[in-house]
C-alpha cells in the first residue's frame, strides 16, 4: 500500500516535461517563471566552472552537459561507478548517464530545489508487467497524449517519497478515464507501493531521449493563456535495459548491485565496513517492527477516513438530488404562486393603495419569463455547433499518428540502392559489372532490413481506423459548417483562441444560470411567506412588515436574472466570435487534411515496399537469367528452318512434270502450321523481351552487359517495337498493287490479324534514322492508342535491303475510299474528325509533327471513329510535306507558310485538318484559301454556322487553333464520340 499523507484538494497548472510510464510522469508549475533565468546563468557559469572531483553529494545540484543538444541543465547525482554518473535532470525529470569531464560543481544561488515535479494518477496502477507490450504502449500512449503540454491537475495526496498523486485534465478531457479505456491502468486502492528509484548498472550510452519538441506544440487544446515556461530538454525515457532489470528501493546503492562482477569503488569500500549484517541487534529489529506498525495504522486510518468521506459524498450527492427535485417543483409551482400573490396583494396596505396595477403587471410578466425560460433550457441542445467542433478538435489534436521513425531509415536505403543500380546503369564491362554487382547486393540487403522495420513499425499502427475517423469528423464538420468558406491560410493560434472563447462561454453561462436559480428560490421563498400570510386557517407569527419587506428587490432581482438569462441563451455570436468559429473550424479541416495525406503517402509508400519486398524474395537465390529467350531463339531458328525447307519442297512439287495435287495441299497445310508455330514463337519472344526489360528498370540493369546476345538495349530503344526474328519469307503476302505508290504494300496475316507490310528501301545510316523515327511515334500512340494508327511489328530483311513496318489493315477504311464509294454524313464527319483531332492532339504533345495528313492516311472505322494513319518514318516532315498526295479533291493541303518556306509545325497540320474538314463538307470545292476573301466564299457555300466559324480560324485566321482549342469549339462540343 502506498505510504501518503492526504492533503487538501488543490488545482494547478503545470506542463508536462517527461513520461515514465502509463500512469507517472514529471512536470513544471506554468507559474513559476524562473526556467528562463535559471538557463541564463548555466550558460553564463558552467563553462568556466571547475569540473566535479572526488565522490560527489547525494545533496548537492551539479551541472550536466546533455549529449543531445550540448547544453547545460541541473541536475543530482543518483549512483557513480568509476567515472561514470547516473543523473536526474531536476527541472524536467529525464536521466542520462554522463561521464565526470561533463559534470561541474554549481553555486549556492543555483542550489535551489529542481522545477520539475513527479506525478502520478490517483487511484491507479499500471495494468502490466515493465517487460511486456502493453506497458511500453502505455507509456507511448501517454506520452503523445500530454508531452509538453498543459494539464489542470487536481492535487489529491502526496506519498512519502515526494510523489504526488493527481487527476489530471486536458481541456474537458479525463486523462485518467482515457487510460482506463484503453486498459494501460487499471484501479486500485489508495496507497500501493510505488517503486522507488531502480538501481543501474552504468555504461556509456548516448541519445537516450529523441529530439525535444518545439515551443510551438506545447500550446495544445485545452491549455490556457497563462505564461509558459521554456522547455529544454523534454525526452523520453530509454534507460539501457540492464537499468530497467534492476529494482532497489534506495537512490544511491553500493557498486556491487550497480555493476554485478566489478570492483567496488573505493569510496562505496570504505563506507560499507562499517555495516555488517552480524550487528543487526533484536532492538532494531523490533524498532523496525514498531515503525512497520505504526505505519499500517496510518493507512488503516487512512482508509477509514476515506470510507468516511466517500459517504459523506453520497449524503451530498443525495441531498443535491434531493435539492434539484425541490427546486423543480418550486419553478412549475412559481406561476400558481405568482398567481396568488396577484390575489392576495390587496391585504398589504401599501401595495393596495399605490401601485395594484403595476404589481399586477410585474407578477404577470415575471410569470411569463419563467414559462419562457422553462421551455428554452428544456429545448436547449444537448451538443451546438461550437461543441462539436471542440470535440473534433480533441480528436484531431490528441489522437494523431506521426511518421513512423523507420521512414527516414527506409529513405537512404532506398537512396543508396538506387545510386548502385545507377552506378550498374553505366558500367560497359564484365569486369564492373561483377564488382558492382556485390555493391548492389549489400545495399539491397540494407534496403529489405530497412523494408522489414518500416513494415513492421506501420502494422501497428491504426492507420485505416485514423483515416476513417477523420473522414467521418471533416465530414460532420462540413456538413455542420456548410456555409463556411475554406481559406488556405488560418491564424496560428485559432484553436487556443476557439478554446478560451468557448470555457469562458460556458463559465458564463454557468454564472448566468446560477443567479438566475438564487433569484427565483429567493421569489419563491417569498411567495411561501406570503401564503402562509394570506392563509386565514392557520396561525403564523409573520406580520405585515414581514411580508411586505424587500418584495421589490426581490421582484427586480428576479426580473433582472431572468432577463439575462434569455438574453444569454438566444444570443447570437458577433462578427468577432463568428470569426473565431470559422477560423477554427478552417485549421480543423486543413489539419485533416494535412494528416490525411500523410497517412495516404504512408499506406502508399507500405503497399509500395510490400510488392519489392515479394518482388526481390524470388531472387535471394540467385539473378534473374536469359535462359529462357535464348531457348525460344533456339526454337524459332529450328522452326524458320523447317519452314523454308517446306517452302522448297512445295516449290519442287509445283515445279514437277507430273504434278501431285494431294501432296502439294498437304505440304502447304504443314507450311501453315510450321508458320502459326513460328508467330506463336515470336510471340512469346517479344513476351520475354518484356519480362527481362522490366527486370532492367526493377532492380537488375546488368543483364544487357552479362547478355549481350540478347540485344536488350536494342529493343528497348525501339520501345518494343523491333523484332529481329522476323523476315519478309515467314509470310505468304500478296502485293497490294492498286495502293503501292512510291513504295510497296504487301498484304498478309499475323497470328490471325489482317495486316500490312509498308516497305522501305534503307542503308544502315537511314536504318537507324527510321527506326528512332518509328519508336518516337510508337511512344506516342502508346500514350494515345485509339486515335492513330499503331505499330504492330518493325523488322529489317535479311536477304533484302527493305525494313518492313508492320500496321493493321484497315480496307477501303480511308476517308478517299469511303467518299468515292459512300460519302459520309455530316454527323458522321463531325464524330469522324473529333477523333483526327485527338489522334493530332496526341501527337503535338509528344512534339511530333505529322506533316503527310491527307484523305489516303486518315480512317473511319465503322463510319464513326477517326483515327490518324502513320507516315513514312525515313523522310524528315519536310520532305513528307512536299508530297504530291496533299491534296483533297482541289483544295491543297499544304499550309501558306509551309509555302513560304518555314517548316512544317502543328500549325500546319492542322491547316490540313481543316482543309480535309472542308472537302468533306464540300467535295467540289475550288476556291482558294490564301486570303480573307474566302470569308465571304464560306457565307455563300450554307455551312453549319458552328462549322463556319471552325474553318475560319483553321483556314484563315493568322492566329491558328491548335488540336485542343479546336475541340473546344462549338462544332465538336455536342459530338458523343
């Protein structure tokens, strides 16, 4: 049982400066103001202080220079092994171990007692065991509820060895109903045993307490205005485990039980012969029964003092009831009495004859204010607007989750692993590669210890329930708040400022009240009096005088509380208050906000982490290998050449006197299996392209150096789009002759597709030209898949000096074939040429100019979509531009500046956007479009006012529309694409 004096209730102010566990902590009195001047004469004397020598005093304040930020703070000496001190920092509870060459001697006008007080909950004890997990979370748990903030505490007892025991609150909130809630205390009777300062064993160790907080968060909700003292080193407490394991119910205990198998110091030597446990005699021992008790006496005493008191509480508690149930009956029965007092106001003498009717009229009128005053406290909300957003406020300021501290960690390991994989990036030989190699390794196991710590720090916390609960708070909030508008920027001090408005508020009201109940009992007392006045059935010793005396202060005093009162409680709030309001309520949502996205980024950057995690688990036995696409490279030579040996076969067969049709038809079914095979090969080539490319970007750049067979780096630099296992003698294509112009078009089918080879005759310069001309386009159509045409395949013979890119084939698709064979409608064009214009607008964005827009490389594709064909990727667009195909039935699609010599731009195109646009509205048009004479053509041709207005500014106007303005016309507006 605790060992403690009981005191007198008392209510202080402190600030929180330490946490030991669940239910102790330290603290500063906010009213005492001399912290600052105490740090200013450290600073000034401590430097040049002479350095502790000898045995120090357990009596003695010394000087100590924390590890953490270097400064000098006070503190006492609790236990010394050799040159190390194991100290208490008395003006804010914390304790490191420092060595003597950090200890100095202090002066008397510093040898004051220390600021920091300890605490701890009344009536409770710490629900767990010091080693267990819920005792550390407990602790963190209080920790981040009150450190370094304010807290009213309601002083209850003091024990024996200074600690004094509280209830604590922060605002309206009960700290130690809210460690009971969540089982980290639990209760107790008064006066368990605390254990008293633990023994340590002492070694060197730093960074016992992480960095102190800013003086900006210990204004906190709840805190009031009153000065606050400055903080300096507010930390944690992380005593070395050995110093947790040991238990002792002294301060300063002799070297052995500080450090198991040590010398003793010589010091601890010499006082300890003098005690020997042979001389402990019965008389002490019987004095220490005698004290042991006399001490259970007192707490008997104690206990029988509180049972007396508690029941003293219930009498109150029942009188109180007893009281409120009286004072209901007093206010219904107020306007029946009032009543009476209007009947019997004629046997006193004066109110008779002077003032009736205005008598009656006060009675009647106060009668009034009190039926009023009735329904309004009865109809009076139990939570307003301002209650509920205090009640937001606490939960968004006592329950937040910080970045988990293994985030940091998790940052320079990934750093560190990316710079290797950057390092892997521009390595050229085998040689770097094997030493960059084990680099990468090493910091990748650095990368998964930190992956590990981060995960597992995260899956404690309650990151979905805190998003869930912030949701459901910014949600009522903006419901309750709808018609206040957000601001970016809030005053920094608004919830302070929100919290002393509203206690005060309340502490108004309350007085309010108060008077108001004082004023009607003493209305009520009066009434009493005078009814047994006017009652002629029984005797009463009250005389005229009596009644009649001070009924005029009693009326005013009533009439005045009431008045208050109603004034009081349907007030409204002043534009000062209801800034006030609205500022709170708007640092309530952006501090949602705030929280929100950093728990988002949290989950995000743990989801993350868990898929590399996965990801690099497959390859700790070993890297990820070529093995595979170097097999399906196998197959595909061996079916290429059974496909060509087939094709001989079947070319002799046909070539044979006597032909033998049977045969001939079963060889070329066997040549069309062969050739599915060898696609589906190809297929699955590309597939392993894919995986390995992935593997380069995720985490193993080496492989194009450990592969060069493979030709990684080549594919990837055509984004995908090159196939070197392909040649022009695996398809049975058909020349499309009526559509070959400057260059062959052969028609064929690819693993079930109708598709068409475009040839190009290149040389090894133009060869790459293209192909960096082919993947730029490719990327782009990527970005943009359903408005232009795509790149299926680009290979380059082998027996031939032609590159053949590969695209679906879309018959009698282009918009020329279509308006020869069955023009489109105007809804049509219209849907047509929105879809032109987005392909355009894809393009323009990856900086590509197109420069061959005519009607044979534009599609419809089911008379609905529009997409934009490829052009020839072995001209620059100026030489695409000055192709004779510009042209739609007479209208030249080549743009006035293109004329004058500039070069093709976006511009351009989409001068031949609008000229396509034009001949499909009118096919016979044969005007011209070089001056602003053609305005007044249009008004003649009955164009679609909205079309109109489109071509003027694609064909006219200096200023052109690019793609994206012009999709914003009114002409495409109403288009459901």
């Amino acid at each position: 049982m605790d060992q403690s004096v009981i005191q007198p209730e008392k209510m202080e102010l402190v600030v929180v400066t330490h946490v030991v566990d669940a239910i102790t902590f330290w603290a500063q009195n906010v009213t005492e103001k001399i912290n600052e001047k105490i740090n200013v004469m450290l600073t000034e004397k401590c430097p040049g202080a002479p350095i502790l020598m000898g045995r120090p005093s357990s009596h003695k304040v010394y000087g100590a220079r924390y590890s953490e930020d270097k400064c000098w703070y006070r503190c006492t000496v609790q236990q010394q092994s050799e040159d190390k001190f194991y100290i208490l920092y008395i003006d804010y509870g914390n304790t490191e171990i420092v060595s003597r060459s950090d200890l100095v001697e202090l002066p008397e006008e510093l040898q004051t007692t220390g600021l920091a007080k300890k605490y701890k909950f009344w009536r409770f004890h710490v629900s767990s065991e010091q080693d267990s997990p819920l005792f550390s979370q407990g602790k963190s748990f209080l920790h981040n509820m009150i450190h370094g903030k304010k807290l009213r505490v309601h002083k209850k007892s003091v024990c024996f060895d200074g600690t004094i025991l509280v209830e604590a609150f922060q605002g309206n909130l009960d700290i130690g109903e809210e460690l009971l809630k969540f089982k980290f205390a639990k209760v107790s009777l008064p006066g368990n045993r605390e254990n008293s300062l633990p023994t340590v064993n002492l070694q060197e160790c730093t960074g016992l307490w992480p960095s102190r907080n800013a003086p900006g968060e210990l204004d906190t909700l709840g805190s009031s205005l009153g000065c606050m003292p400055k903080l300096r080193p507010i930390f944690s407490d992380q005593k070395p485990q050995i110093i947790k394991e040991q238990k002792t119910s002294v301060a300063v205990q002799p070297v052995e039980k500080l450090n198991a198998g040590q010398e003793p110091l010589a010091e601890i030597q010499s006082s300890k012969t003098d005690v020997n446990g042979q001389q402990l005699c019965s008389q002490d021992i019987e004095q220490a029964q005698n004290e042991t008790e006399s001490e259970l006496q007192r707490m008997r005493e104690v206990i029988n003092d509180k049972d007396l008191e508690i029941k003293k509480l219930k009498e109150e508690g029942s009188a109180i009831q007893q009281h409120a149930s009286l004072l209901g009956q007093q206010l219904e029965e107020a306007k029946l009495e009032l009543q009476i007092l209007k009947e019997s106001y004629e046997k006193t003498k004066e109110t008779e004859h002077n003032h009736p009717t205005r008598f009656a009229n006060r009675i009647s009128q106060l009668a009034k204010k009190v039926h009023s005053l009735r329904k309004l406290r009865e109809s009076s909300p139990c939570s307003t607007d301002e209650d509920h957003l205090l009640e937001s406020i606490t939960i968004i300021m006592n329950y937040r989750i910080s970045v988990p501290l293994s985030s940091e960690r998790l940052d320079l390991a990934w750093k560190a692993y990316d710079q290797t994989l950057e390092n892997l990036r521009g390595c050229q030989t085998m040689a770097e590669v094997e030493s960059l190699v084990n680099i990468r390794n090493e910091a990748r196991g650095a990368l998964l210890t930190a992956v590990d710590d981060f995960l597992q720090e995260v899956d404690k916390l309650p990151i979905n329930e805190r998003l869930d609960r912030l949701k459901k708070v910014a949600s009522s909030l903006t419901a309750m708040f709808s018609s206040v508008m957000l601001v970016e920027q809030t005053e920094e001090r608004s919830f302070e400022k929100f919290c002393e408005w509203k206690e005060h508020k309340q502490k108004k009201i309350k007085n309010v009240r108060k008077a108001t109940d004082e004023a009607l009992l003493a209305l009520s007392s009066w009434a009493t009096r005078l009814s047994k006045f006017s009652c002629l059935m029984e005797k009463t010793s009250l005389t005229e005088e009596d009644v009649a005396e001070g009924v005029d202060e009693i009326l005013m005093n009533a009439d005045k509380a009431l008045c208050e009162e109603l004034s009081t409680e349907s007030s409204e709030q002043d534009d000062q208050e209801r800034e006030m309001v609205c500022n709170a309520f708007n640092k309530a949502i952006q501090s949602i906000q705030r929280e929100q996205s950093m728990l988002k980024a949290i989950r995000q950057k743990y989801e993350f982490n868990t898929q590399f995690k996965q990801e690099i688990q497959q390859w700790q036995i070993g890297p990820p290998k070529a093995d595979e696409l170097f097999a399906v490279k196998k197959r595909i030579r061996s079916l290429r050449s059974q496909l060509r040996w087939k094709l001989v076969e079947v070319s002799c067969l046909e070539e044979a006197e006597e032909l033998d049709l049977p045969e001939i038809l079963k060889k070329k079914e066997e040549i069309a299996e062969t050739r599915n095979a060898l696609f589906q090969e190809i297929s699955h080539e590309k597939k392993q392209y894919i995986i390995l490319c992935d593997l380069m970007k995720r985490g193993f750049p080496e492989l194009p150096v450990i592969y060069p067979d493979a030709d990684i780096n080549g594919y990837m630099s055509s984004a995908g789009l090159l196939m070197k296992s392909l040649d022009r003698d695996m398809f049975d294509a058909d020349p499309m002759r009526e559509l070959s112009g400057r260059r062959p078009l052969l028609s064929t089918d690819f693993q079930g597709q109708k598709i068409v080879l475009k040839c190009y005759a290149v040389d090894e310069e133009s060869e790459a030209k293209m192909l960096e001309q082919a993947a730029h386009y490719h990327r782009a159509q990527q970005q943009n898949p359903t408005t232009t045409v795509p790149l299926l395949a680009l290979f380059c013979g082998k027996s031939d000096p032609l590159a053949y890119v590969m695209v679906p084939h879309y018959s009698n698709g282009s918009l020329r074939a279509i308006q020869k064979s069955s023009p489109l409608s105007s809804s049509e064009v219209r849907k047509v040429m929105k879809g032109v214009a987005s392909g355009l607008q894809g393009l323009h964005a990856a900086s590509l100019t197109h420069a061959s827009l005519h009607p044979n490389n534009v599609f419809a594709i089911g008379r609905e979509k529009g997409i934009v064909g490829d052009y020839d990727f072995t001209k620059t667009p100026e030489q695409r531009v000055s192709d004779s195909g510009m042209m739609a039935g007479s209208i030249s699609l080549v743009a006035p500046e293109l004329k004058q010599g500039q070069p093709p731009s976006p511009a351009s195109d989409m001068y031949a956007f609008g000229g396509i646009l034009l001949w499909l509205h009118v096919p016979d048009f044969s005007g011209t479009l070089e001056s602003e004479r053609q305005n007044v053509e249009f008004c003649g041709l009955g164009l679609d006012a909205t079309l109109h207005k489109l071509l003027s500014k694609l064909l006219i106007s200096s200023t052109r529309l690019s793609a994206s303005e012009a999709l914003k016309e009114d002409y495409f507006i109403s288009v459901d694409v």
